[in-house]
C-alpha cells in the first residue's frame, strides 16, 4: 500500500462544476502540500497546510490531522483548471501521490 | 521569485551513454532533490544533497549517480542510460519546513 493515496486518478467535469480531490496518507507529517502539474511539466505548489483550511481564489485545502487525511476543494472550475494535482505528505521527506488527473470541459 | 533551471527540456540518448542532467537555483537553498515521474507511480526521489558536498540516496538510486560542487548547482548522472530510465526527471530545492519549488523538468528519451 502506498503511503499517500489520492483518488479518483482521473476526474472530468463540466465548466462551473465544484470538484473534490482526496487524499490519504498513513505516515506522520509536518505538513501537507498540494501541487499542480500542467501539461509540460512544471509543478507549483498550491498549498502547505498542517491544521484546518486555507483558502487561494477558487481553490480551498482542508486537513485532518486525526483521519490523515486532505481534500482539494475547486469552485466554479474552469477548462484552466486542467492539470494533474498531486498531493504529498511532508515530514522533511517528501511522499507523493500518484496524482489526479482533472479535465473541466467548456 | 525562485527560479529552478534545467539543462534541458528534452532529451534523447542511446542505451550505455553516460547522460547528465543539470539543476541550478537562484535562492541560496541548502536542500536539492531530483526525482524521477513515470505515469501511475508519481514521484519518486532518486537523490537529494542538503549541503555542498553532500548527498543522499533516495528511494531508487540504483543506476544514478550525483554531484553538488556549489550551493546552487545538483547535478544527475545516469553512468550508462538504459531504456528503464526513459523517464520525466524534475529537480526541486526548498528551505527547511518550506515549500518546494520545482524546475520545468527533462524528458529524457533513452532508445
């Protein structure tokens, strides 16, 4: 079993949908990132948590810290929100997800 | 703003060339890692340096090699690319309870 699982893999959503990606992870952390991946490579970070919420624009990262467990929350998605995301769990090594493959369609 | 370089975005090599794979970063950050994505498996670490000088194994070193003469440069060396190394390879740096930051990545090709 992989230390941090994401799902679904893959997801595709309809302009204006609210979308949640979810993640679980079973090692002890310091914190929690997620990342977005564009087609082409480059990854940036979105979010680092380690308690509760937070919350950039249109996208919001909870936490918890007794469940071990992270949701990604998109409101009001957009085709720009094509990407893969990726969480992954910190405890000053990195463990990553598999990622989330998101499609918003027009 | 960081900035993470790579020496290149794509690259093809033949089975048993020696391939290197350059990181630079502009931020004085102690800690560079280079990773290796395949579809399905998600990243996973190869090698990482806290200090100049100084490197770890990560989780599959096996057929890499590393160098980190200077702060801001880590390099990777496959010693002789076999076609199970075709791969996306990323470099990132971060500061300690910081986030990372990553390079655009290589995609290297090994025919």
């Amino acid at each position: 079993k992989n230390e941090v699982e994401q799902s679904p893999q893959n997801l595709t959503a309809q302009e204006g949908e609210f979308i949640t990606i979810n993640c679980s992870y079973s090692v002890g952390i310091s914190a929690l990132h997620w990342l977005q991946q564009h087609p082409g490579g480059g990854i940036v970070s979105l979010f680092m948590l380690s308690s509760g919420k937070k919350k950039h624009g249109r996208l919001i990262a909870t936490i918890n810290i007794q469940e071990k467990h992270s949701s990604l929350h998109i409101t009001a998605s957009h085709p720009r929100d094509s990407a893969v995301y990726i969480c992954a769990a910190d405890n000053n090594d990195m463990r990553f997800g598999a990622g989330t493959r998101l499609t918003v369609k027009p | 703003d960081v900035k993470v370089t790579q020496s290149s975005r794509y690259l093809v090599k033949r089975t048993g060339e020696k391939v290197f794979l350059e990181c630079v970063q502009d931020m004085d950050h102690e800690n560079m890692f280079w990773y290796r994505q395949d579809p399905g498996l998600g990243l996973r670490l190869i090698y990482f340096s806290y200090d100049v000088k100084m490197k770890e194994k990560g989780d599959i070193p096996e057929g890499y090699s590393v160098s980190r003469e200077k702060k801001e440069r880590f390099s990777l060396i496959l010693e002789s690319a076999s076609t199970n190394q075709t791969s996306m390879y990323l470099c990132a740096t971060r500061r300690p309870t910081d986030t990372q930051y990553f390079g655009p990545g290589t995609r290297l090709t090994v025919l």
